[in-house]
C-alpha cells in the first residue's frame, strides 16, 4: 500500500499558484502538501491510477525541488 493525492500533489499546487497569481513560497507548498488529502492504494491500483492521470505525481518528501522543476514546464506564470 502506497499513499496517492487526490487530486494530485502537481494539480493542487498548480491551481493554488494560478489562483495567488505568484510562485508559490516553500512554506505554501509543504502547506498544501500537509493539508492534502491522500488515500492508500495497492501498488496495482496507484498504478492505474499514474496511467489514468498520464503523469507522476511528485514525491511528497521531495515536492519543494519537484515543483521548482515542474513547474517551468507548465504553462502560465513561472512555466513554458
């Protein structure tokens, strides 16, 4: 069993940065991280659960560096 954010960690802290209309703080982000909602899932579910979303989710021990990362590769403020 493996924790899974639903929605995603990504998703949540994208829509989170559109609505500030800024880059998110690190403290804002592991915010979000602390406060989003999760579900365990065995590993056969939280996979078909990666290929339904096309993508995967960031490590929520690493989700500070995975989101600088990401995020310039998402469109809007700070992305492509």
């Amino acid at each position: 069993m493996i924790p899974m954010f639903i929605p995603s960690l990504l998703s949540t802290l994208r829509s989170r940065e559109k609505a500030k209309g800024a880059p998110l703080t690190e403290s804002e982000v592991l915010e979000v991280r602390h406060r989003a909602a999760s579900m365990m899932l065995r590993l056969s579910e939280a996979a078909k659960l990666v290929k339904s979303r096309g993508y995967e989710d960031l490590d929520p021990d690493q989700c500070w560096a995975q989101w600088q990362e990401m995020r310039k590769e998402l469109p809007g403020p700070g992305g492509a």
